[in-house]
C-alpha cells in the first residue's frame, strides 16, 4: 500500500485527465500540514465541494428509504427495502410446579475460618521480679508483654503471657470507699500484713506499695526511713514488687532511687518516671540496680514516644526493662479515651513502632475516683436509683479492666478483691486454663456443625 500526499493525489488525478470518480472507495488517515505546505488551498475545492454533495445524497437518501418504507406499508404494497419480519413473541413456558418443602434433618456442613492477620512487630517481654537463681528472693516472676497479635485474638497468634494483677498497698491509712476498706481494716495499719492479706487470700500476682506518706503535704517522711517498710514488705510476701512514690515531682526521684537501693536483685519496678519529673534520676537508678521502670505519661501517644524514646536514648535503658502506662480514665470519666489511646499504642507496637512496643500497665484502681463508684445515691433529685454502691462499686472496677483488658493492658493495679477475682476467672477462661467439660475450652470454636 502506497501512502500519498493529499497534494500528490491531486497532481496524479491531473496528469491523467480525470474529471470524475466513481465507485472508488478511499482509506486512509488524513493528515494536513498548513506550514510550510506548498498545497494550493483553491485545488481542494473541487473535491470539497464533490464529498460535501455525496454526503448531502446519503443524508437524503436515507430519508427518502424510511418514507418509501412507511408509505409502502399504509398501502400495502411490498417494496425491495421491506424491514425483516419480526417474530412472533415466545409463548413462556409453564412454570415448574413447586415441590413440597420438608422440614430440614440436619444442619448445613460448615466450619468456622478465622480470618488471619500477621503483624510485623511484637511486644517486648518484661519480667518482674527475681527468684534465688537469679539473684533475688522472690518464689516467682510475672511475665508481662511478648504478644504479637491483639488481646485475646489467638486466631493471629498465641497471648503467651496472660495479664497479671497486683493489689494496691499504702503506708498509711488512705482514703477509702466503704466498699473496699470492708476488706482490709483490719491490716490497714499494717502494710507488710496488708500485703500478705492481698496475696494469700485475695490471690494478687504481684503487690503495689504505695510509699504516699513521704509527701511534704503528709508527713513528708524522709526517703531512707520510708524504704524501710519496703524491707518488711520484701519479708512478708515472695511475689514481685511494685514501688510508687506519692506523686510529688521533687521528693519522688529521691524516693525510688533509694527504693531501688534497697531492693537490689528483686527487680522490682519503680513507677513512675513521667515527663514533668527528674525521669533521668529514676532511670538511672532503675538501670544501675537492676530494676524495671514504669512510664508514664497522660493519655498522649506522642508524650509516650518521646518519654520512652528518652529512657532508650539517653540512659539506654534496656528494653526488657521498660513498662508503659499511658493512664487509665475509668469507666463515667473518659474510658473511651483511656482505650483509643492504649489501643492505638497497642497497634502502634504490633505494626513496628519500636517505641511503642512496651508492655501497658493500668492504674485500674482510679475507677473508685468515679462517683458512681462510691456514693450512697445519685446527687440529682429525681434521679433513677443507682443501686447497693456494696455491688456498684465493684462493677465499676471489673468493667474498667475489662475494657482496658481489650485494648492491650498487660498490667492492672486494682483494689477490690471481688474485682481481681472476676478479671482473673475471665483472663483464665480467655486463655484456657479452665478445665470444664471439653479439654479445650475454645474447641467449640472450630467444631463443624
């Protein structure tokens, strides 16, 4: 196939002689080029002008066949452009007649397929206390962290470590809801006795000493003399240690550094090192004797990365040896943001953020702070009944773990021990340590029915 120039075609149609085309079919891509191009414009005219006529007969043509049809048609007179005959419509068939439905025998065949998420990151494994092998005193040592998949979702990976639980201790008689004081008046002036009551019958994995009496506000007890009763508490019970200070931003790093002194080889964990405190001092203390540091922050993600990024930078502080607690608002105050925040950082961790992938600890215990919690009726007049705050008061602890159980927390310092005993029946069943009927208490989960 030859390709020719509009302007050649011309010259050729000339050199023959030729007027006229007809029954000549042309293809071809058009291409026109105004600069530079020698065409003479007045040449194309005529063959304009021939398309343009051609085009004016179709279009008329056309017309002209659609009137002959419809005209043929009203005068009955068949025409060579007649329109094909149409069929005649299909006659549907009968429908199927309906079988009689029976009632079913059996369940459909089906099985359960979770579906299946892989994380790249995983929680660092944090252990709390330390038995005579290691250098320490204690019976035994609470595991915290090491899951790669959310809480509880074992479909993705297995919870190694369920979450523990540890009872608070004060070194002076606190302040108390009825409903909780019912159960320790009789060691409240007694710490060390305090502690054992938490672990012997109340069944605590770890116990909380809260040293709130070096305060300069209470009796601003000096450091050295206050670390004493963690002494007689290291005595009274084997089960690790937590050591908090009693909030005070300038006495605080005083007391953990010398309460990490005294305890060294137990391992036990200071809590806390926050932002607005000599955080170095306690990390430096916690590293040199060998402890854990709890840090905190308030409910912030960003405060937490920074807070945890400076232990790990800064002091170096090993990263088997960070807990974090973002804060717990309890359930009537912000639980919803207390869960966002601790979820976030738990998928956060789970996706490889490695300043984030700590174990979380919750001061469950603040759901007391909550009115609903400890008063004796609502303060609003003509409010519904709030019920026996004996009942109310404990429901509101369980359901601030349970929630925060959902979101990733590994620890939870409580006080109520109806409390502690709920959240570690429904830890306990969560991860199969209960033993019923079937030798698998998640078996039904996969059972084909």
């Amino acid at each position: 196939m030859k390709k020719f120039t509009l302007e050649e075609f011309l010259e050729l149609l000339k050199k023959y002689n030729v007027e006229e085309i007809e029954g000549v079919k042309i293809e071809g891509d058009l291409e026109i080029e105004l600069e530079g191009s020698s065409i003479d414009l007045s040449a194309i005219a005529p063959l304009y002008s021939m398309l343009s006529e051609f085009s004016n007969f179709l279009y008329h043509a056309n017309m002209a066949l659609g009137y002959l049809q419809r005209l043929s048609t009203a005068l009955g007179i068949p025409t060579p452009f007649a329109a094909q005959p149409q069929l005649a419509p299909a006659v549907p068939e009968a429908a199927p007649a309906v079988e009689e439905l029976k009632p079913p025998t059996e369940l459909v065949k089906a099985k359960f397929e979770p579906y299946k998420e892989e994380y790249p990151g995983k929680i660092e494994e944090v252990v709390l206390g330390a038995t005579k092998a290691d250098g320490g005193s204690r019976e035994y040592t609470v595991t915290l962290g090491g899951e790669g998949s959310l809480a509880f979702y074992t479909f993705d990976a297995p919870q190694p470590h369920l979450p523990a639980i540890a009872i608070d201790v004060f070194d002076r008689k606190p302040m108390l809801a009825k409903a909780v004081r019912t159960h320790y008046e009789d060691v409240l002036d007694n710490p060390a006795e305090w502690a054992r009551k938490c672990v012997k019958k109340f069944g605590a994995d770890l116990v909380t000493l809260h040293l709130i009496s070096t305060d300069p506000l209470l009796e601003d007890t000096p450091a050295s003399e206050a670390v004493k009763l963690l002494e007689d508490v290291l005595q009274a019970v084997k089960c690790p240690i937590i050591v908090g200070g009693s909030g005070n931003k300038e006495k605080d790093p005083e007391v953990l550094e010398k309460a990490a002194e005294v305890a060294e080889g137990e391992r036990i964990m200071l809590a806390s090192a926050t932002l607005d405190m000599d955080w170095e001092r306690i990390a430096n203390a916690a590293k040199k004797y060998g402890h854990v540091v709890l840090s905190w922050t308030q409910m912030d993600i960003n405060n937490q990365k920074t807070l945890n990024r400076y232990l790990l930078k800064r002091v170096e502080m090993p990263r088997e040896s960070i807990v974090m607690d973002p804060t717990t608002a309890a359930l009537g105050y912000g639980l919803d943001y207390a869960f966002t925040n601790m979820e976030r950082i738990r998928i956060s961790g789970l996706k490889g953020d490695t300043d984030l992938n700590f174990p979380i600890s919750s001061g469950t215990t603040n759901a007391w702070g909550a009115r609903e919690a400890w008063m004796v009726d609502s303060p609003i007049e003509e409010d519904t009944p709030w019920g026996p705050r004996e009942l109310r008061g404990p429901i509101w602890e369980i359901i601030t773990g349970l929630t925060l159980s959902l979101a990733g927390v590994d620890l939870f310092m409580m006080m109520h021990p109806i409390a502690v005993a709920v959240l570690k029946e429904v830890f306990n069943t969560l991860g199969g340590n209960v033993k019923e009927s079937v030798e698998d208490p998640g078996e039904w989960i996969f059972m084909e029915v």
